[in-house]
C-alpha cells in the first residue's frame, strides 16, 4: 500500500527519529511500502519519518532502470566517516515539492547499519549515493536541505509551500 508523503512545513518532519530495536516481518512489510511510495512519486530516496513513522528507517534505490531496480534498505544508518572532499549535486525532496536547489556535501561516507535480515553491515559510498544517505540520514535527524540555504532563499521556499499546501487542501474539501 502506498503512504501519504508529509510535506513540509509539518512539525513530524522536524523530530527526531527513534532507533529500531528489532527487525520483524511488520519493518518488512513498512519498508516495501516505503519503497512502493518513493518509486510512485517518484523519487531516488525515502526516509520512514516522511510518512510520518518516526524510526530510522531509510529506503534508497538510484538505478536509472526501471525494469532493473536496485532497492538498498538501512536500519539504524550511522555515518561513521565523511571526506574532507566535498561535491555539489542538485537536490529535491519529497517532502519539498518543486524545490530544488545546489547542496555541498561531503563527496564520500562510510555508513554502517542494519539490513533486513537484522545483520550489521558497513559500506563506502560516492557519488549521488553518498549524497543519498547524507540526505536521508538527515531526515532521520529532523534536518532538510532547506536547513543549508540562507535564511532568505529557505523562508522563499517555504512560503512558497504554505501556499501550495493551502491549494492541495482547496481541492481536497
Ligand atoms: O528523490 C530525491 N532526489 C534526490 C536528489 C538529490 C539528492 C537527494 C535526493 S533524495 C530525494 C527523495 C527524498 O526526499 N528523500 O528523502
Ligand atoms: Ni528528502
């Protein structure tokens, strides 16, 4: 089933998450459902908080190929190190519809974390994947990316949202 994305400005977006104490058929199940709702939106990221489930849970899948997807699923990600080496990708997020903007980021991390089937893992990421967890380990935190742009360019943006929030709730009622 897919979820509802949370947009911001929403007070769920800003919390902190909670670590998973186990991994059961039930996180399964919420980690598929993740996952049907970012490629629906679509989206190369999602972390469980932007359907308002405060656990740090986080899907990623950056394949282009939609015929041969390659969904990455982490339980607890910690980033245990980021390169002095930085790069700039254009970011969007779910939860920032239509808003873009140039993030810099640490080029690589090395993140350690859960899999499903409950086993500790490490991995080296570059690239759009690095940007990826730092994006979504983030969210975990109750930080978007938004929170690096001046105060200037970040109020811009979430007045434009207030607004495009207000128009989705014109249609609705
Ligand atoms: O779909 C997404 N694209 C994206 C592009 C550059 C850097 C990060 C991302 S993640 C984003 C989906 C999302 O909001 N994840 O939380
Ligand atoms: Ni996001």
């Amino acid at each position: 089933m897919k979820r509802n994305i949370l947009i911001e400005p929403d007070p769920i977006l800003r919390k902190i998450c909670k670590p998973l104490e186990k991994v059961d058929d039930s996180i399964k199940k919420l980690m598929q459902e993740m996952l049907e709702t970012m490629y629906a939106a679509p989206g190369i990221g999602l972390a469980a908080v932007q359907v308002g489930i405060l656990k740090r849970l986080v899907v990623i899948d950056i394949s282009k190929d939609k015929e041969n997807r390659e969904p990455l699923f982490f339980i607890n990600p910690e980033i245990l190190h980021k390169s002095k080496k930085t790069s700039v990708y254009e970011e969007g997020c779910l939860s920032l519809p239509g808003q873009f903007a140039e993030i810099e980021r640490p080029a690589e991390c090395t993140l350690k974390y859960v899999d499903l089937n409950g086993k500790q893992k490490e991995l080296k990421a570059e690239g759009l994947l690095a940007t990826c967890i730092q994006h979504e380990v983030d969210h975990l935190n109750g930080i978007l990316f938004i929170d690096y742009l001046s105060k200037l360019k970040k109020d811009m943006i979430i007045k434009k949202l207030v607004k495009h929030k207000k128009e989705i709730e014109r249609v609705i009622v």
